[in-house]
C-alpha cells in the first residue's frame, strides 16, 4: 500500500515538472519565434529597397549581431539539453522556430547542430530540402562551396540570380537525390543552368569570400 502511494507521488511530482517545463519551453520558443519574425520584417524591407547583396544589407546584420546573439545562445541551449523538439509538445509552428533560429547563426554554431538536424531529417522531423538548406547555409556561411545547390545571391533588387559555388556541379542533382531523396535543382524550380553557373563561377566565388563569416 504505501508502495503504491509513493508510486502515485512520483507520478504527480513528474507530471507537475513535466507540465512546468512544458510551459517554460512555449515562453522561450514564443520569445525566440517573435525576435525571429521581427528581424526577418526589417531585413525584407531592408533587402525590398537595396538588394540582398547591398552594403545596407550588410550593415544590417552587423547592426542585429548583439541582439541575434541572445536568442541564438538560448535556442542552441534549448538543443543541447532537450535535443529536437517535437511538434506535438509545442505545436507545428514552435517546433520549427530552433531550426529557423540557428539557420541564421553562425557558422560555428551551425555546425554543433548539424549532427542534430540531419538525424531529425532521417527520423522525419524536418524535410530533406530543410536539412540541404541548412548545410548549403552553414557551408556558404563557412566560405566553401555547398552540397547541393540551394544557396543563390543577386548583387542588386533588380539583378539575377546566381548560385554560390557547389562543390561538385556536375553531379549535383545526382548528389541530392541519393542522399536527401530530393529532385533535381530544374524540378525544385531552381534556375540551375551549368553553362551558365560555370560562366559566372567567379563572381559568385569573389562575393563568397566577402560575406564569409
């Protein structure tokens, strides 16, 4: 019997923390989705009216680095004690908002998660294409080429898009589909062309090593 009644606290102690961490959780990933969404509001207007490429652009990141930095520490604590976090103890939406958070990291922090995000992509948590996103990102972020050819740049609003150098160009689509299952980057609506990436290779190589963080 009193087996049984110390059983039945047990449970009441694990259910109330659980609940307890469950609420802070929300508040934290709500914090981080609204720094996130602002952020992104400035930037589009900011990109809207300069190009994404420009020196207002720029500046931009380098003005939002301290306030960046603060949500960026907190999402990548929240990863490194509770892993992944699913959907059904947050909802869609809060779910998605640490992937989004450290895809607009640095390099380094991206890549202390890598590991994490793709065997959330191998265990269905997130999309291949999500997870070729985030390398290609932490890779142009780096100063190398991407893997599989979802990083574009324009020097101006009104310019064309050019991809970032990828590692290997001519196997590209074939690369994407035995290892993320994707399709091709002409099925993906990417404006893949490799006469014309190889034409512009240069420019898209000198504008790497600029941005490179």
């Amino acid at each position: 019997m009193i087996r049984y009644i110390v059983f039945l606290l047990l449970l009441f102690v694990n259910t109330v923390f659980s609940q307890i961490n469950k609420e802070e959780l929300t508040k934290e990933l709500s914090e981080i989705d609204h720094s996130l969404k602002l952020g992104s509001m400035k930037f589009l207007s900011v990109v809207m009216n300069n190009g994404a490429a420009s020196k207002e652009a720029k500046l931009f990141w380098l003005d939002n680095a301290v306030t960046d930095s603060v949500s960026v520490t907190k999402a990548s604590k929240i990863l490194e004690k509770n892993g992944f976090i699913d959907q059904e103890l947050v909802g869609n939406q809060l779910s998605k908002v640490l992937y989004k958070r450290i895809l607009r990291s640095g390099h380094k922090t991206m890549e202390k998660h890598i590991d994490l995000f793709f065997k959330a992509f191998k265990e269905g948590k997130i999309k291949a294409e999500d997870y070729a996103i985030y390398y290609d990102t932490y890779c142009v972020k780096k100063g190398v080429p991407q893997k599989y050819g979802t990083q574009m740049w324009q020097k101006s609003k009104d310019s064309k898009l050019y991809f970032f150098p990828i590692e290997n160009p001519e196997a590209v689509d074939q690369i994407r589909k035995e290892e993320l299952g994707l399709q091709s980057l002409k099925e993906s609506f990417y404006p893949w062309d490799l006469n014309e990436y190889q034409k512009n290779l240069d420019k898209s190589i000198l504008f790497l090593e600029e941005i490179k963080g």
